[in-house]
C-alpha cells in the first residue's frame, strides 16, 4: 500500500506557510518524493509532468521491444551489449512508472479547489435539419457538380471571345458608313416607287381624257 508522509504541524501564526513534500511509497527502497501542490499552477505543472512521463514511457516501452526482436536475432557475439542495453531500459520503465505513480498520488492529495473541473462538451453547432458536417459535404457538392461546370463555361466563352480578332477604328467607321448607305438606299427605292406608281396613276388619267377626247368606246372589261 503506498504510504503518505504525515504533514508538518501548522506554522505559528504570523509566518507562511512551506509547502511540505509528499512521499510516496511505490514498492523500491528509495521512495519518489513529490511536493503537494497549493496553487494552480502547480496543479497544472503536475499535469503537464504526468504527460511528458507518459509519453517517455510509450517511447521507452517502444524501444525495449525494438531492443528484445535485435536480442532474438543476434548473433551470440552481439547478444551481451543488446541485453545491457534492455536491461538498462527495463530499469528506466520501472523508474518512470514510479514517478508516474508518485505524481498522480500528488495530484490525487491536492485540494478540490484546485483542480479544474472538466469543461462539458460543447454541442455541436447546427444549422436547421442538417450538422456542420452535412453541411460541409453538401457545399463541397455543390461546388464540384453546380459552380464548377458554370465556372468552366464562362472562362470557355471568355477565352472564345478573346481570340476574336478586334476590330479597329477604320473598320468600325467603315462599317456603321455602310449602314447609313444601306438606310439611304432604302429610302430612294421607296421614294422612287412613290413616284413609279404617281406616274402610272397620272399616265392612266391622261389616256383615259384622251379617249373621251376622241369619242372612242370604252373597253369592257
């Protein structure tokens, strides 16, 4: 059972307070001692320890395992220094193991008012009938099968238009002069048969004067 070291009796009135160390008997003749934290911060400096002895233990367990499958391997003359070797990491196990062990007891001895509790989980946002994720698959569809093609469509019709040859200045004048010549022309053909059909309407009148004039019968028709 892991033993706790009586704390120090209250300091007299008048002096602060010293933080008295935690000892902690994880089973090896020399006990890993760890002081009781009393702030926050070192709450905080204590979880951030149990994370990197965490994660040097992952790499050392790693490492023995690497070490053990060259042992099974090696050749006889190899073998003495790859067993040093994993006997060394087993050792560096053990002892991380006891200080992991050591500063959760610390973590495990500070007041509640120091440790932070674990903030809820925040829902995941929505927006109407479908979730974040919904709606990031249904914009990149969108996108790929709607925009995209359009977007394709426009630049082709750009790029068409671009290599069209531009008109210059002469030419655009040329142009719009032979549209007016084109509107003159019309308007001296329609005057021209105006005055076409004038004429065969006063030819027809004269021949008409002209055979009542002279006492010749009308033609029946």
């Amino acid at each position: 059972m892991p033993l706790i070291q009586p704390s120090a009796p209250p300091a007299p009135p008048g002096m602060p307070a010293t933080p008295q160390p935690t000892t902690v008997d994880v089973g090896t003749p020399s006990p890993i001692t760890v002081a009781q934290p009393k702030t926050r911060a070192e709450v905080q400096a204590l979880k951030a320890k149990r994370s990197e002895l965490s994660n040097q233990l992952e790499s050392a367990t790693d490492r023995r395992a690497d070490v053990a499958e060259e042992l099974s391997k090696a050749s006889p003359v190899a073998r003495p220094g790859l067993e040093a070797r994993l006997k060394t990491l087993d050792t560096r196990i053990v002892q991380l193991e006891q200080e992991i062990a050591a500063n959760g007891r610390a973590l495990a001895n500070a007041p509640l008012e120091l440790v932070p509790s674990e903030a809820a989980p925040t829902p995941e946002p929505r927006y109407g009938p479908f979730s974040s994720d919904q709606l990031t698959g249904i914009t990149i569809v969108g996108t790929l099968f709607v925009l995209a093609p359009l977007a394709f469509a426009a630049a082709r019709a750009m790029l068409i238009r671009a290599r069209q040859p531009k008109l210059s200045p002469e030419m655009i004048e040329a142009t719009r002069r032979m549209e007016r010549m084109e509107q003159a022309i019309d308007t001296v053909a329609v005057e021209v048969e105006r005055i076409s059909e004038g004429q065969r309407f006063v030819t027809q009148l004269m021949a008409k004067s002209q055979q009542e004039r002279l006492g010749v019968p009308k033609a029946e028709g």
